[in-house]
C-alpha cells in the first residue's frame, strides 16, 4: 500500500497533492499534526502517479481522484528541458531538510544516476515523464512526491 497526503480542507482541488509515502508509519510521522488528509492507495495507483500516468490528483469525500494521462497533453521533453528538469530534481534533493533517521541512501543513488544520466542517448521528444522511462528500462526511479 501506498498513501497520499493532501493539504487538509481543500477537497476536490487539483495542486493539494504533497507526498506520496509507502507505509503508514512515514504517513503518520509527517501527519502527527493531523496538518493533512490521508488517503490509502494501492502500488499500482501509486505507480501511475509517481510515473505521470495519473494527472490531476485530488482528494475528494470517498477518496481520491485522478485523471488518466491524455495522450494529446502527454509530456514532450526536448533535451534542454529534460537537462532542467533532472537538474531541478536534483536541486530539490539537495535543498530538502531531511529528517533525522530516514535512510536517503535510495534517494542518494537515484541522485548519483541523475548526474550520471547521457540525455544524448534518448530519442527526442521523449513523450513520457522521465520516471516512466526508467520504469520502462529497468531503471531505478523516484518522485519529489516521495521525499520526506
């Protein structure tokens, strides 16, 4: 199982989603203030968000909702724009106040293959998110969602 912590009271509005967790342990260390909703999911549903399959994910009175990725707004990375968005991940790790005892040595390798990553070596454009292309090529892949 899988959970997504939205910014509380603000039901059936895009934008609300903040972490995708994978055990209700980190769900409620980051929620102890009861400062979000809490909503359970499967892996697979959580794949398809972190992968981009999924947009526009919001929280509503019977759980959750998000929109299939409609193949005519799919992603379209030219090269400079992958570059940046790989740089801004990595940025975001970089910048993240980690929390004590959490274990970022996953987060440390995925890091360590952003910057070691040949965007020469993709076919432009590429027409998935970034982490759907290394799911499809056996890759390790992580979200900012997942940072906690």
């Amino acid at each position: 199982m899988h959970y997504l912590l939205f910014n509380k009271n603000l039901e059936n509005m895009g934008g609300t989603l903040c972490r995708v967790v994978s055990t209700q342990e980190i769900a409620n260390s980051i929620n102890y203030n009861n400062d979000y909703k809490v909503i359970e999911i499967s892996d697979a549903e959580a794949d398809d968000i972190i992968t981009g399959q999924k947009v526009n994910v919001k929280y509503t009175e019977n759980g959750y909702s998000a929109e299939a990725l409609n193949p005519a707004d799919s992603f379209s990375f030219d090269e400079a724009r992958l570059s940046d968005y790989i740089q801004n991940i990595i940025t975001t790790y970089r910048n993240f106040e980690k929390s004590e005892g959490v274990d970022y040595s996953g987060w440390d390798n995925y890091i360590s293959q952003l910057e070691n990553f040949d965007t020469s070596s993709i076919t432009y454009p590429l027409l998935n998110s970034l982490e759907k292309y290394f799911k499809d090529n056996n890759l390790p892949y992580l979200h900012p969602l997942q940072l906690y």
